[in-house]
C-alpha cells in the first residue's frame, strides 16, 4: 500500500515534469546555446527583472483578499493573513504538483480557520472560473483585433487538446455516453438516497454548491470587481516590464505585450509545473511571430520564466512556513488565556 502512495506520487510529480522537460528539449534542440547565454550575459537589465517581480507578489496578495470575501460570504470572517499565506503557498507547492496547491490552500484555511473543506473547494471554484472568464475575454478582445495573428497562430501550431476536443464533439458515442452518466446519476440519487454513502457524496455537493454560491452573497461586489482588475493588472505588468530588461523586445509596445501575455497565460493553464515547457512554446512563437529572432525569443522565454518561477517558490515557502508560525503563536495564545 505505502509503495503504491510512493508511486502515485512520483507519478504526479515525474510525468508532468517530463512532459515539459520534453518539449523544452524539442523548443532548444536546434538552438546555438552559446550565443543565447551570451545575450543572457550581456543584453539582460536583470534589475528590470527584479523590480517586475513586486507586481506578481501583488496580484497574488490581492487574490488572498478576493478570496477572503468569498470566503466570508460563507458566514464566517476568516484571517485575511491566513487567506494570503494560503494563496502564496498554493503557487510554491504547484511548482512540484500541478494543480495540488489549490487542494493544500483549502486543507489548511480549513485546518485553521475551522471552515468546511467541501465550502471553501466550492469558493476556489469562483476563483478559478473568474481566471478563465479574465483570459477568455482577453484572448477573446485580442483576437477581434488581431484575427491574423490567431489564425496564423493556430493554424501552423494547431493544440493536441484542441484536436482531442474536436474529435470527442463530433462523435456519437460522446453523446452515449453523456447520456448514460447523467442517467445514471439521475438513479443513484434518486433511488438510492436512503444509502449512506451517497448521503455523504450529496452532503459534499452541496457544501461545494454553497461555496459557488458565496459569489452571489458577496457584500461588496464592486470591490470584488475591482479586486479581479487589480490581480490580472498586476499579472500583465508582472510579465510586460520584463519587456524593457531585453533590447529586443523594449520596442514592441503594450499591444503585442499583451498578446504574448495573453498566450502565456493559456501555457500556465495546462497542467504541467508552472506551464514548464507550454509556457515557453506560447512565449517564443507568439515573439517569433512579431520579428523577433528564435536565438533572442528563446533567450527571453528561459531567463523570465526561471526568475519568476524561483521567486514563486521563495514567497510560497515564506507563505508556507508563516501560516504555521502565525497559527502556532495564535493558538498558544488562547491556551494561555483559558488556563
């Protein structure tokens, strides 16, 4: 049993990594590696770069506080402290296992703050719905604008799982199957209700649901308007200020910042360490595809993405180790004052 933990762990961890280890390898393979660290050495302002990094720690500052709201919809006023060193911390621990972070985020604001898991899994739904909304409509008012470079884009560098998705949608057997699940479903809940276990997997549905719901019973929405704004401006600045560390891309101006943000931000999505790899693909072609050589475009893709990716590991590790500390010193607190 322990070595089958040990194994799904491993898994977890070791195939992602490969898969973008992979196709860092097939992004660099036929790339002259000597002149790029020579534009490492030479043509970087790595202070540009340093200073660029305060408006990722914002935005995902801001987040912690987003997420506080929706959390207080749910009745209880949770720590803005613990809802931020949470936030930081999901990121560092994605680093190793993607997609694990936001499960760790909802186990230890649970721990600490004394909340439903099942809720606070159904406010991380909110979150994460109010990211793809915020990439959707940027990519969307992207594309109206610069429809040329999509289609081309996506035309000579067409997504596997764009592919897979076509492919299921067009079959009959998808919609079988759909059909079946949701009749299926239907029964288990319907007629077997009286079991127990399906009382639990009903209960936990609904504590999700109430999570959902959290973005309705938020008080101040405009705030929270304000606040989504505020996180993906400072993700934009975040990646767009590393545009002036590099004298081939200082000239290209907010319009095709904003386009290879906007693909960078789609690589981040796929469930690989940091977009390790996805991220460096959509960074390089959409570069390339405005006149900037690979040998440069490569060179800008590996320096950012390895800075930004050790200063999320130091503020999530920071994030990690003060969450302990504050709750430890809280908790020691209110020993004292009942004995």
């Amino acid at each position: 049993m322990d070595f089958k933990k040990i194994l799904r762990k491993i898994t977890r961890i070791f195939i992602p990594l490969a898969l973008g280890i992979v196709l860092l390898w097939y992004l660099y393979r036929n790339q002259d590696i000597g002149e790029m660290i020579l534009v490492m050495r030479q043509n970087v302002n790595y202070n540009i770069i340093f200073f660029s990094l305060i408006f990722g720690l914002a935005a995902n500052v801001v987040r912690g506080l987003r997420w506080s709201m929706l959390i207080d919809s749910l009745g209880k006023r949770v720590s803005r402290h613990n809802a931020i060193y949470a936030v930081l911390g999901n990121y560092a621990i994605n680093m190793a296992l993607p997609r694990v972070g936001e499960i760790w985020r909802c186990g230890a604001v649970a721990k600490y703050e004394k909340i439903t898991f099942t809720k606070l899994l159904g406010t991380l739904f909110v979150d994460r719905i109010m990211d793809t909304l915020m990439v959707g409509l940027l990519t969307l008012c992207l594309c109206i604008f610069n429809i040329h470079f999509f289609k081309t884009f996506f035309s000579e560098n067409p997504p596997l799982f764009i592919k897979a998705v076509w492919i299921t949608a067009t079959s009959w057997w998808t919609y079988i199957v759909l059909v079946l699940i949701v009749a299926a479903v239907w029964y288990v809940f319907a007629k077997l209700k009286y079991l127990s276990v399906v009382q639990r997997v009903a209960e936990i549905f609904r504590n999700i649901w109430d999570g959902i719901k959290s973005l309705w019973k938020i008080e101040h929405k405009m705030r929270f308007g304000i606040q989504t704004l505020m996180i993906w401006g400072g993700y934009f600045l975040y990646f767009y200020i590393t545009f002036f560390a590099f004298d081939f891309t200082r000239d290209l101006g907010v319009r095709i910042a904003l386009i290879a943000f906007a693909m960078s931000s789609i690589g981040v999505a796929v469930p690989v360490q940091g977009g390790i790899g996805v991220w460096h693909f959509m960074v390089i072609s959409t570069l390339v595809a405005f006149g900037v050589n690979k040998t440069d475009a490569g060179a800008f893709a590996l320096v950012v993405f390895t800075i930004q990716s050790v200063w999320v590991v130091l503020v999530g590790f920071f994030g990690i180790v003060a969450l302990a500390i504050r709750n430890k010193d809280e908790n020691e607190i209110k020993k004292s004052s009942n004995d």
